[in-house]
C-alpha cells in the first residue's frame, strides 16, 4: 500500500490516496503510534533481559509482565465506555504523559520500589505495537470517526504496519546494552533505553495535544455515520433488534479473545527470556531477532489489508493465522537459535499481521455511538486472558518445560480459529460500518 506524506498526498490512478481521505486528526494519530512504537518494541526485546541481569527469577519477571496486563485490562474496563461520552483526547494525552513519568523513574533508579510500580502503570515489555496501552480502545474508535467506513480495514492496517515499523526500530535498539556493557555498568547500558519510550510519548503528546477530539455521543442521541449526517431515528422495535444483535457479537468477539488471549500470553511476553534461556543468547542475537520479526509482521499487514480486500476480512485472518499456527508449532523444536528466530518471524507475519484487519472488523459491530464499548471489550477478552499467561509461562521456564507454553498456545489459537471462522463469517468492515 501506498502512503503520502500528510502536507502532499498522492494521486493514484486518478483518485486521492487513502491517507488523504482521513481526517488531520487520524493522521495524528497514527503518527503518535509509530513515535511510541519505538520505545514499546526497545522493552519487548530488552526488559526481560534486564530484570534478569538484576537477577530477578523467571516466575518473577512473569509476575510482573501479567500485572502490568492485569492493571491495563482493569483500567480499560472503566475507561472504554466512559469516553464513548466524555471524549478520547484528554485519556490519551494524560496517557502520554503518565508514560514520561514511568520512563523517567525506570531511567532514574533499578530498585524494585520504583521499577516495579513504573513498569505496572507504563505495561514495559508488553509490545502493543504501539497502541496506547489500556487506551487503546480509546484510539482505535477515535482513529475509526476520522476513517471512511470502506477504507477501515487498510488504515486500520497502516497503522499496524507503522507501528510495527517503529517496534522494529526499537527491538533493533534493544541490542544496544550488549555493546553499552563493555563501557559502563551493565545495569545503566539497560537503564538508556527507558531513554526511548520517554522521548516517544513526548512526541506523542505534541502530537495529539494538536489533534481535534471526535463528538460524544450521548445515549439517547442517534448514531453519527463517518461522514458526519445523522441517522435516521429507528423504530423502537427496529433498534431493539439491532442492540440484540451488537450484543451478540460483542459476546462472541469477547469469547473468541479470550482464547486468543491464552495463546499470546503463554508465548509473547517472555520471548527474548525464552530466547535466553532456551539458547544462551543475549541482546546483540535477541534484539535483531525481534526487529525482524516486526518487519515481517508490518509486511504481513499489507497482505491481511490486500487478501481483506479480495476475499473478506475473516478469510484472510484464519488463512494467514492457520500458517502462523503452523510456524508456532515449528519453533521450539528449532535445534538453533536463527533457525528458531526464523519461525518465529514468519509466524509474526501470518499472526500479528491480521491485527488491523481485526480492529477494523471489531469496530464496525456496532453503531457510532457503541464504538467505545466495542473497542473495549476486543481489549479486555484478550488482555484479561493475556495476563494469565506469562505467570503460567514463567513458572513453566523455570521448572525447565521449554516446549510446553508453545503447546498450550497452539492448543489456544486453534480454538479460536474455529470460532472466529464460525461466528463472524457474515460479517465485513465495509458492509457493517455502512
């Protein structure tokens, strides 16, 4: 997919470009993803690594990776809905802020009293591809009201690829304490990439503070289609069937999650700790093995956003995520490091790769006015079940069960597909944002 800058955007044959067609705001905001994605994709490959060399035990650091998904999925719980009212931008500019604040403090000081607290509130070694922690719902609708109905699906995938990109960035930072090591403490050659996720947020907040805010949409006010006209007002009865139905999608998409959220878990967060211990490999082998994998999972995007196109967005999710299955499987049996690394990348191709594709879809199950509540239940299903996953990973680790969480995960990401195909089959972005 072709992008433009935002002050010229590119004609192609003969029509704008999809990133002219969003709105000044939208493109902020995408903007501010990528600039936090650096920092996101630097404590990915390397804050596992550094709480191990503070000599922190596995279940520990698997401790302290689920409480920082625990308290993210809380947060959004109560913060999705309300900003369905009471607006997006505040949220994620106090966010942005919160972030410099945890980057500072993590910067500042190794102790447990200020690491731990910092890492819970700043969700460091999550890898959220950017998104904005327990905001994201929050983003995600508000980059929806600036997205034509018909284009979700590709923006929704650019912004994926974009912060993807920024991840890859980042995760090839991460390798920077290998080579900071040989000239100051180990703990300091660490400590520089909270550098990072603070500079990031910064810009990200600049960013935003600049960015227009999408109308609330009170309870009893009629839906607000993208375009900005307002819907005809339904028959009760008529309305009354369309919230049954949103209802039973927001069901099905929270159970589907939830099993999608068990398979990342028990893998995803302690991958460079698993790289570690499983190979003996630090952050100069761990870091561009990371980086890797994003670029893979950012040209993985534009297939999903391209096969969305011509076959419908849940054909391409379970196509893409049935051979990341398959690349799952495939990679602790790897007997080396690269050859493991490997998998694991073409497996962030075919999984992460469907994510906007995914957004886009979840955000169009319900009307304007629900968007809000959407995106918060796509983000609590799978973090909730998601920080489960690494306590039970670490404890696994620890006991020497190398294989196991990748098991558990396929077992997780095998039932999901079954039901995604299952439930959402009739459903497409296009159609339903419509």
């Amino acid at each position: 997919m072709r992008t433009a800058a935002p002050d010229c955007p590119a004609q192609r044959q003969g029509r704008p470009s999809a990133w002219a067609q969003i709105s000044p705001a939208a493109r902020r905001i995408i903007l501010a993803r990528m600039a936090r994605s650096i920092g996101q994709g630097a404590l990915v490959a390397a804050f596992a690594l550094y709480l191990h060399a503070l000599h922190w035990s596995a279940p520990q650091i698997g401790a302290v990776l689920s409480g920082a998904l625990f308290l993210g999925a809380a947060l959004t719980l109560w913060i999705g809905p309300l900003s369905d009212r009471v607006g997006r931008r505040q949220f994620l500019l106090g966010y942005e802020l919160v972030l410099v604040g945890c980057a500072a403090a993590a910067f500042a000081s190794p102790s447990p009293w200020v690491l731990v607290p910092a890492a819970l509130l700043g969700s460091f070694g999550r890898g959220a591809n950017g998104a904005a922690g327990p905001f994201g719902p929050l983003e995600q609708s508000w980059l929806a009201h600036g997205t034509p109905p018909a284009l979700r699906a590709q923006i929704f995938s650019l912004n994926s690829t974009l912060g993807m990109l920024g991840m890859a960035l980042g995760a090839a930072l991460g390798a920077t304490p290998h080579w900071l090591g040989q000239i100051m403490p180990t703990d300091w050659a660490y400590r520089v990439l909270f550098l990072l996720p603070l500079l990031g947020s910064a810009v990200g907040f600049g960013l935003l503070l600049q960015a227009d805010d999408a109308p609330t949409v009170p309870r009893a006010a009629h839906p607000i289609q993208a375009g900005g006209a307002v819907k005809a007002p339904l028959h009760d009865d008529a309305a009354q069937m369309q919230r049954r139905r949103e209802n039973r999608l927001l069901w099905r998409l929270g159970l589907v999650n939830a099993l999608n959220g068990l398979g990342i878990g028990m893998v995803a967060p302690l991958m460079a700790y698993w790289y570690l211990v499983r190979y003996g490999h630090g952050p100069a082998s761990i870091g561009p093995a990371m980086a890797a994998s994003f670029v893979c999972a950012a040209f993985g995007t534009q297939i999903a956003s391209r096969l969305a196109q011509r076959w419908g967005a849940v054909r391409a999710v379970v196509g893409m995520r049935t051979a990341g299955l398959i690349m799952l499987l495939l990679t602790p049996l790897s007997p080396v490091f690269w050859i493991a690394a490997a998998f694991y990348a073409l497996r962030a191709t075919a999984n992460q790769g469907t994510m906007g594709v995914r957004q886009a879809l979840t955000v169009s199950l319900t009307g304007a006015e629900r968007r809000g509540l959407a995106a918060t239940v796509n983000n609590v299903s799978i973090q909730i079940p998601r920080a489960i996953g690494p306590l039970i990973a670490g404890l696994l680790l620890h006991h020497g069960w190398l294989i196991a969480p990748f098991l558990a995960a396929a077992a997780f990401q095998a039932g999901y597909l079954v039901l995604y195909q299952r439930f959402f089959r009739d459903v497409e972005p296009a159609r339903s944002a419509a």
